[in-house]
C-alpha cells in the first residue's frame, strides 16, 4: 500500500465533511445553566474531536476560567444566553491554535459592539456571516488538500522501499504542518495589527478631545 491510494485520500477529504458546524438557528432561544451548555456542545462538536469517546469538548473548569480571563460575559442569574455559546463556539475553534491572550484581543471589541445589543447587526450576525465564509472554504480546502496529496506521492522515490511509504506520509505532513505554521503567525500578526489600529484611534479620540477641551478654555 502507498500514500497514493484512493481510500487514504477518501478517508482524509470525508473527515472534513464531518466537521460539525453549529448554525446559530440551531442554538436554543431560551437562556441554558451550564450543565444544558456544555451538554449542547457535547452533542453538536463531539465529531470534530481527535477521540470522540474520551475528549471533552467544554467543561465547567473551562467556562469558568473563559469567564476569569474575560473572553466571557459573566451569566445573568447563573444561564447562559443563545449569545454566550456563539462566543463559546468561537472560543473553542480559536483555543487550538491561538493563546487566551490573543483570543481575548480578537473577540473582546466582537462582544463590547455586538453582544447583548438592540441593533439588528448583533452577534448572531457576525457568527453567520463568519462561519458562512469557512463552509464555502471546504472545497477549496479539498482541493489544496488533494493538490499536497499528490506532491507528497512523488517524493522520496530513491528512499529504501521498506521507508518510502513513511516518508511519503512524513512529507504529507510536513506540508500541511508548514501551511497551518504559516496561517498561524499570519493570525497573531493580524490580531496584533488590529491592536496597532485600535490604540491610533484611541490616541486621534483623545487628542480630538484634548483639542477641544483647549478650544473651550
């Protein structure tokens, strides 16, 4: 058998189809205690697990210490809104690659302008339109996938036969370990940029009130 059979292929495109993706019309409308929380997330991502039958997706541990960091509003009387697991879900896509503190950067002016508001372009909007992106990505994503695939088979052919197969793989990975390295630091470079743009207008507000507050006197 080598990298190059049909069935490997198969078996790694059909894993990204069953990638649970939670569609906010699927979240309930009424507030959840914790325990409906994470049994909510149990039963929707549990697929998108690396062992579905041992690995939690969310505990309590977890939602408390979101909450100790702030990268959670704090529940009302102890329930959870439809708005709290939208960030939660958010949270839990973004902790595998990204550190609390860089989490916290990106969603904390997400939750200050859209969570819990009135104005019909709330959170909820912001989550369709974000995960409406990643699901049109799938298939561009197969195709790059298929693309490294076949890159990955016609390494090594001068290999001992007995290791060829297991450089195939290790080249395979090694592509796709580079390309998630290189989206990685693409993504903490843009979350620091976003903190470069949110400290300049931070700086023109307080000069714009500085000036004006000499224009006064």
């Amino acid at each position: 058998m080598t990298i190059n059979t049909e069935d490997l292929l198969d078996s790694i495109l059909g894993s990204l189809d069953r990638v649970d993706y939670i569609k906010a019309e699927d979240i309930p409308d009424i507030d959840l205690y914790m325990d409906q929380v994470t049994t909510f997330m149990e039963s929707h991502l549990r697929n998108s697990t690396r062992y579905p039958g041992e690995d939690k997706i969310l505990t309590k541990t977890m939602i408390n210490n979101y909450a100790k960091n702030d990268l959670l509003p704090p529940p009302v009387k102890k329930k959870y809104s439809k708005e709290h697991v939208l960030l939660l879900i958010f949270i839990y896509y973004y902790k595998g690659i990204l550190s609390i503190s860089d989490i916290q950067q990106l969603l904390k002016p997400i939750t200050d302008r859209f969570f819990d508001t009135e104005d019909p372009f709330d959170l909820e909007a912001v989550y369709e339109e974000v995960f409406g992106l990643e699901r049109k990505q799938t298939d561009a994503l197969k195709a790059d996938i298929t693309e490294k695939f076949k890159l990955a088979e016609q390494t090594f052919q001068d290999a001992p036969p007995e290791s060829r197969q297991f450089l195939k793989m290790f080249a395979f990975i090694g592509m796709l370990g580079f390309d998630a390295y290189l989206k990685k630091l693409l993504i903490e470079k843009l979350i620091d940029s976003m903190g470069d743009i949110k400290g300049i207008q931070e700086r023109k507000k307080s000069k714009k009130q500085e000036d004006s507050s000499q224009t006064e006197g």
